[in-house]
C-alpha cells in the first residue's frame, strides 16, 4: 500500500498546480482540432511541459503533431500517455444542459480528450517534481500521442519505436466513473473497398455499363451473410463513404465503403478481413467491375496487466473519493435530464459497476456523479471498443484508471460531453487521475518488486507472441 506521507505530497503539488492545467484544458477545449491537425493543442501541451523543466523530441514517428517529453535522469522510465484530439460535428456550448451548437457544424471534444491529455501531462509534472524536489532518480515521460479519433496515432509510435524503452506506461480516461479501467478491448482494422465500373446511361445503355454501386451492395449483402459465419465476439460495421453521385440515370462508375472489422485479438481480425476481402473480389466479379483494397489504419487489443491495475486501485482507495461539491452534482442532474432512465441504467452494467468501496454513491445513477470508487475485483472485463493504447500495452506493461468527468449515464462521443468538458466537476476528475497515475509511477521507481511483477505478468501474456504492428511499414498517418 502507498505511504499517506507521499499520496498527500504528490496530492499537494497537483492541486498547486491545477488551475494553470485547468485554464490548459479549457484553452485545448476551445481549440477543438481533429486528428493529426492538433498543431495548437500540442504546441500548448509543449510550452507547459517547456514551462516546467522537461526537454521536448518533437515530430515522434516522423507526425507533425507528435511528441514526448522527458524529465530526470535513470531507470526506471515511467511513461504517461496523453491525447488531445476531437470530433467532428459535436461543436456544443459549454456548460449548457442541452443540445446547442457553438459553430454549426463544428467540432468538439466528444471524449474528453482535452481532459485527458491535461491529467496524464499534470501527473508526469508533479511526478517529475517529486522525484527532482527529494533527489531521487527515474526518468518520467510525457508522451503527446494524437490522432486516437481513427487515427491510431499511438500505433504509428509504436511501430517508430518509441516506446521501446518504456519500463511501464500509465493513463487514464474521463468517464462516468471513478475506478481502475480493466478491459479486454478489441483489435480493430480500418479498410476501404473501392470500385471501379464503366459509366452509361441507365435506362437505353445499362448493358454497355458495369456498376460499381452494385458491386458494393452486394459486397455488403455478403458480409451481412458472413456475420453467421464468424465468431460471436468479432465485430463488423461499414460506412458507405461514395455511392458514385446523386444521378439515378446514370450507371455508376466509382463507389466506396469503409468497414472495420474487429476481433478479440489481432490474428483473429486479420483472418476475418481476409474473408471479408474474398466477399469483396467475388462482388466484383459478379458485376464485371474492379476492387481497389486500401489498408487504412489499426490498433492491437489492450493487454491488461493486473499487477499494475491493483497498485493503482490502491492509490485511489488511500485518495479517497473525488471531491465534488453541491454544485457539481446539481449540473450533473441537469445533464442527466437530457438522458433516458435506460441509458443511465446501461451506463451503469457498460462500465462493469457491480460495488463501489466507499458505499457512497447510488449504483442507480441518481447521485449525478460518481461519488464513490468503483470496486476492482481483480480481473478484466470485456470492452467491445478499440483504443491504439492496446498498441503500446504489447511493448511495455500498460495500465489505466477512469476519473469522473462526466454524470453518470453520459455517453462517450455526444454533445452532453462536450457541454461538461470546461465544468469544474472536469477539472476535478482530470486533478484525481493525475493524483492516481503520479503517486503510482512513484510505486514504480520505488518499488522494485512491483515493477518485476507488473513485467513478469506482461511477459507471461506475450511470450511467444511478440508486438507485430498492424499496419504496414508504407502506410503513414491521414489526415
């Protein structure tokens, strides 16, 4: 278990420090940038970690908008992840409890990002404090990591080596709950299929045409048949991106659809796109037209490490609960207004919240916020979403923790987190989460043991099958 003496220490530096990291957050709120074009909230990210002693490595994996920054001198390195990018359409008014654009059309920070990327960099700063304010050694980074919108920014990484030497790495997310995040995630592949036909006229030179338009649907009527025929825990869903124009008399010569296909681990995935990929050659063949396979982007299937997960569980019991006042919950309730009974109650079995140690909080949501911590039993439950922070798990032991930014029932990417991500119910979350992740990278430089176990059980689980990136080595980030 941590030493009161330290949790209060690393706690008393990040609540020094948390209103310049707060006016940080709301500015990368207000900045809003999609993945790969977040040149304003990483150029804030670097001038605070610049502001506060650390060296700067700019363009990390040969991305414009990727970075680390690094502090202290030896082992172990503790690495902090953090992201920074938004969605597209979710512009929204901030702190208003309904749906209001600020820019019609606009983008906003739909994941809490902005959060995110605050709390992990708060956290490598107070850690690096600590260790430089008592002398002691360990090297703490602060990886900028863009693009997880779609964009598997941290794959691209990972494959460039970056986290090669990473002894462990730690993050967090915003979410409606407080609690260690122990999930089975998802390995997730990014393909478009395109066609290629021969336009006519539709109705007196249909048979000198070959529609690519059909081809796609049959493609897709395929795959629908295909779901029967792959395993249950797999994932496919499609988007049809160009549907060859608006003109019902003309044959269509171009059509397009991104699918991801998703599996519980990679080789799985893999193998299911090669069936897909089948569908999709048959499809052409079928209408005499031609299929262009595009590989877009990946990530790998989160790798839980147990050991780290319970050392960070116990930093948040010995935290305590986040302390939210009156006013907190009473905007979390207005959000909740905007919300099905429903979805509050899915919300409640999504994120696994089976007990809570402080016995504190309402387990059916009426309390607005999680007001408590959610029990960790020890073992890692199925998440059917994907993240590129399953990329670096397979480099270097990984673990994650949940704050609560959000009131509870708060669905990921909607305009009801954007409306919470400047509330000061966020900045609390985002101040707990550096708390939790500081005082456990502490864990690590001082306790040899711990990080022995933490990498006894990553070797356990990837023995005999080392990181294989998914992605191609001729493929970069898009934009």
């Amino acid at each position: 278990m941590p030493q009161p003496s330290v949790v209060a220490a690393l706690s008393e530096i990040v609540e020094e420090l948390k209103p310049e990291f707060a006016a940080m957050s709301d500015a990368i709120w207000d900045h809003a940038e999609l993945s790969f074009r977040e040149h304003k909230s990483a150029a804030t990210q670097i001038a605070m970690l610049e502001k506060h002693g650390f060296r700067i490595s700019r363009g990390t994996a040969d991305i414009e908008t990727a970075f680390i920054g690094e502090a202290g001198e030896g082992g172990p390195v503790i690495a902090l992840l953090g992201e920074f990018d938004a969605l597209a359409g979710l512009s929204q008014v901030a702190g208003l409890a309904e749906a209001k654009p600020l820019v019609n059309g606009g983008t906003g920070h739909g994941c809490g990002h902005n959060l995110l990327g605050t709390g992990s960099l708060l956290a490598a700063v107070a850690l690096a404090r600590y260790l430089r304010e008592n002398n002691l050694p360990g090297t703490v980074r602060y990886y900028g990591c863009p693009g997880e919108e779609g964009g598997s920014g941290k794959t691209f990484m990972a494959r460039a080596g970056a986290f090669a030497d990473v002894d462990t790495a730690l993050t967090w997310h915003p979410a409606p709950f407080n609690g260690v995040r122990s999930t089975n995630n998802l390995a997730v592949l990014e393909i478009y299929y395109r066609f290629k036909g021969i336009a006519a006229h539709a109705s007196n030179g249909a048979h000198l045409g070959r529609s690519a338009l059909d081809a796609l649907e049959l493609m897709n009527i395929g795959v629908n048949f295909l779901r029967e025929h792959m395993p249950q825990d797999c994932r496919v869903h499609y988007a049809i991106t160009d549907a060859g124009g608006t003109a019902a008399n003309v044959v269509q010569a171009r059509a397009e659809a991104l699918y991801l296909v998703r599996a519980p681990q990679m080789p799985e995935a893999l193998a299911l796109a090669a069936r897909i990929d089948k569908v999709a050659r048959g499809a052409a063949m079928m209408t005499e037209t031609e299929v262009e396979i595009v590989f877009d982007r990946a990530a790998t299937n989160l790798l839980p490490n147990i050991t780290l997960e319970t050392a960070i569980h116990q930093n948040m019991v010995a935290l305590g609960p986040v302390p939210f006042d009156q006013g907190d919950v009473e905007f979390a309730r207005e959000i909740q207004r905007t919300m099905t009974p429903e979805a509050i109650a899915s919300s409640i079995r999504l994120y696994q919240i089976k007990g809570d140690v402080f016995a504190n909080s309402r387990m059916d949501g009426s309390s607005g916020l999680h007001l408590g911590l959610r029990d960790f039993e020890g073992q890692s439950h199925f998440r059917a979403g994907s993240t590129d922070v399953g990329d670096v798990s397979w480099v270097t032991p990984t673990a994650q923790c949940w704050a609560p930014a959000w009131a509870i029932g708060t669905a990921p990417h909607t305009w009801q987190v954007v409306a919470q991500g400047k509330s000061p119910a966020a900045h609390k979350a985002f101040a707990h989460a550096a708390k939790s992740l500081a005082t456990t990278g502490l864990d690590l430089i001082l306790d040899q043991d711990l990080l022995a176990r933490a990498k006894a059980e990553w070797r356990e689980k990837t023995e005999g099958t080392p990181y294989q990136c998914p992605i191609p080595d001729h493929i970069g980030p898009k934009l």
